[in-house]
C-alpha cells in the first residue's frame, strides 16, 4: 500500500516539477533565440551606420548605376576610416525610386517592394538575416540600404543551445525522478511509521481485551449451568472483577490516545503536586509495611505542564513502586539542577533485569506477565508515564538493578522565577516508617 502511494507521490512531484523544468528549458530556449537575432540585427545596424558615415552624393539614377563596390572600398560616402568586420552577404543601395545604385555581394532577380526593417530569408539555401534602413540626409531620404548576413553564427550558437537541452532535459527529467523518489520516500516514511504503531497498538489492544471478555463469557456460562447459588455469586463477583478490569484497561488506553495532547500554557506548582501525591501513597507504603522517605526543596518549582497529566505520570511510578516492593522503602524526592526540576520515585524493591530494562516503556511491556497481571497491570503504566513526559518535552529514565530496586527519573524543563507564581513553602526532608 505504501509502495503504491510513495509511487503515485513521486509520478506527481515528476509531472509538476519535470513540466516546470521543461517549460523553464524552452523559455531559455526562446530568450536565448531572441537575444541572439538581437545581437546579430545590432551588428547590422551598426554596420549599416559606417556605411552611411557621411551624405551629400548624388542618388539620382545615373547610366553608369549600378556600380559595384567592394566592402574595403567602404565608404560609400565621405571619407571616414571604417572597419567592416561582420561577413556580410550583400550589400544593396536603392534610391528612392528604388532603383540599384550600388551593391555589393550577388544581385538579387526578382523585383521586391523596399520596407524598412528586420527579415530572415533563405537565399541560395543559405539563411540570411536581412536589414534595410533608409538612408537620410539634413531631412531628405536619399534611398534605403539593405544589408544580408548569415545566420550560421545564430545558428550555431542555438544548435549548441538545442544540443545541451536535448541532453540536459532528459538527464535532469531522470533526476528529479530520482529525487521525487527519495522524497515520496521521506514523506512517507513518517506516515509508514505511525501506521505502523496504530497496527500494533490496536492488536495489542483487542489482544488484552479478547482474554477478559472470554474469561467473562465463560464465567457467565459456567454461572448458568450451575444449580448452585453460591457458586453462581462467586462467578458473578469474577465478572465484576473482569469487567472492573476491562475498565481499567480501557481508561489506560484512552489515557494513552489523549496523553500527548497537552496544549502547552497551563502552569504547575510540582512542589504542591508532590505534596499532594505523599498524602495520597504514604498509607498505600504504610499498608505494605514500607519506609515512606519524602525530599522537598524550599521553593515552590513551577514548569510548564498540566497538572493532572504530571499527576497520572508520577502516580504511575509510585504506583509501581508500591507494588513490586516488599520490603524497604520507597522514596519521593524532588529537586532541581541546571534548569530542569528532577522528580524521583526510588524503591528497594524487586528490580527490573537488565534484559528487559530498554523495553519497560514499550506499550503492553511485561516482564513477567503472569506477575504483572496478578498485580492488575497491563504493561501500559509506564509507557503512559513517559509519553506524557515527552510532551511535556521532558524526559524519563530508569535505573534498576534485580533484587535490589528501581530509580525512575523525570527531568522537565523549569519554569524561570520571573514567569513562575511564587508560593512560598517551608523546607521539608523527612524520613519515617508507616507501618500499619
Ligand atoms: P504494569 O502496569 O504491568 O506494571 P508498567 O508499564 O507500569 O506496566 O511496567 C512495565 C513493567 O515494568 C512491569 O511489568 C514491571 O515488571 C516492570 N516495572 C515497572 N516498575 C517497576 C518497579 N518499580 N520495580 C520493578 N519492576 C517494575
């Protein structure tokens, strides 16, 4: 499917850019054409001036016209130095009846009506660029000149023109199909990538949801075939539990999908929410027989962040951190270095093996599922955690060793005092036992 579309992107970015570098090529072509006409009509014009350097002669028509001249005995009139140097094919000067009086080069045969201007011509199979120009004098016309060049000069240079194109449109067609490739390949590549992981992430998804819902409908089942209404209690008190469960899950999922969409101008006073978030754990750690160690600093750290999803991330973590620890302690700490506040959730308990560690934050990521999911977890807690962390354009690190405990660390940017509300808070470190 992806082929299919990179090849559609790239016939398109082809199609335009390939129509845009042949229109480009036969503009030049067309520019290039004109300028040389220009070039060579200039050259006659100027011609044409250096021989009529000067006037004064006589232009009626005499027995002896036409005369022949040749281009070094140029001027015709007046006596300046002149320097002829185009290769001109001939040289006609009319008076104003028209009539021959002198020329240069091959006479032509056929009788023309004399206009003045600019004309291509083919004469002897050879193309001729043509100019005629009247010939004025103190106000009075005396005749016009006509002046022929070849045009090999245009030509040749338009040939070379024509010889480049013919080779570079096609060469550079070729490229940019190459490019368009590669770019179709770039664009794509993103696109490829989320699709991917939403492929993944709903088959992970009904894959979770296929167990409990079977489990739910056997239970039911087995409900029903039962005379016994105890055993029928039991089996609906299993559904509710699954079906508790499927909630839970669905939640995560949801938590999941909508994390990463934080709009980016709310404030949080993480100090208050750590706060906040010890009450809520302590009696969870006492009830589990843990040491409960709480770090504060003075200040009251702002960041930039919704407060609910920074609760979700760090509740997460504690979470964990109550539930695979058995004996010990667990620690919150907040503190804050070099421009970023550090939140720290530490326990002594199980630990994570090193095999598993670089795939903790993968969603669905179990490392002893049977564990996990007696525990109630789904593998989504701390892929939620980080997501949300990164969209806070934070980050969220673990360090862990088996059998001896686990370090998640949250690193988000701080707030500068001057756009922080200040709210003073008392310096606070405590450490106590919360045994029930
Ligand atoms: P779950 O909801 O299944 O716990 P998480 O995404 O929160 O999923 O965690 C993924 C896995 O990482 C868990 O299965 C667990 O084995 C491991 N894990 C997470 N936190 C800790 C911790 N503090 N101590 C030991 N293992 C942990």
């Amino acid at each position: 499917m992806f082929t299919r579309s990179r090849k559609h992107l790239t016939q398109w970015l082809m199609l335009t850019m390939g129509s845009v570098f042949v229109v480009f090529g036969g503009l030049l072509y067309v520019v290039e054409v004109d300028r040389e006409l220009h070039k060579l009509d200039q050259q006659l014009y100027r011609e044409a001036e250096l021989m009529i350097s000067s006037s004064g002669a006589d232009s009626s028509p005499n027995p002896t016209y036409p005369v022949q001249f040749e281009v070094k005995t140029l001027p015709l009139l007046g006596g300046k130095t002149l320097s002829i140097t185009s290769d001109l094919v001939y040289a006609r000067w009319y008076d104003t009846n028209n009539h021959l009086l002198m020329f240069f080069g091959p006479l032509s045969g056929d009788r023309r009506d004399i206009q003045p201007g600019y004309t291509t011509l083919v004469h002897e199979g050879q193309r001729l660029r043509q100019m005629t120009v009247p010939i004025e004098s103190e106000g009075q016309t005396l005749g016009h000149l006509e002046l022929a060049t070849a045009l090999v000069p245009v030509e040749t240079a338009l040939n070379q023109i024509r010889l480049v194109l013919s080779v570079g449109l096609p060469v550079g067609v070729g490229l940019i199909g190459l490019l368009s490739w590669w770019f179709a390949g770039q664009v794509m590549r993103p696109i490829q990538l989320s699709y991917q992981r939403l492929e993944q992430f709903s088959a992970d998804a009904s894959h979770e949801l296929r167990s409990p819902v079977a489990s739910i409908l056997s239970q039911a089942e087995l409900g029903l075939m039962t005379a016994s209404p105890q055993e029928q209690v039991a089996r609906l008190q299993r559904i509710a539990e699954l079906a508790q469960s499927m909630g839970r899950l669905i939640n995560s999922l949801l938590l999941l999908v909508s994390s990463d969409r934080w709009s980016g101008n709310q404030r949080c006073n993480l100090t208050a929410l750590i706060k906040d978030l010890s009450r809520e754990f302590q009696p969870q750690a006492a009830a589990k027989g843990l040491w409960w160690r709480l770090e504060l600093p003075q200040a009251a750290l702002w960041v930039n962040g919704e407060t609910e999803l920074l609760r979700q991330a760090i509740t997460n973590l504690l979470s964990n951190a109550c539930r695979y620890t058995t004996t010990g302690e667990v620690a919150l700490s907040l503190s804050h270095r070099l421009g970023q506040v550090i939140v720290t959730v530490h326990d002594s308990g199980i630990g994570i093996p090193a095999a598993d560690l670089p795939h903790v934050f993968d969603r669905f990521y179990r490392v002893d599922k049977a564990r996990s999911r007696h525990t109630g977890g789904f593998g989504l807690g701390l892929a939620i955690a980080q997501q949300i962390v990164q969209a806070h354009h934070g980050t969220l690190q673990v360090v862990s060793t088996e059998n001896q405990g686990s370090t998640f660390t949250i690193s988000l940017p701080l707030l500068p005092p001057a756009l922080a509300q200040p709210q003073p808070a008392s310096p606070q470190t405590s450490a106590y036992k919360t045994s029930s």
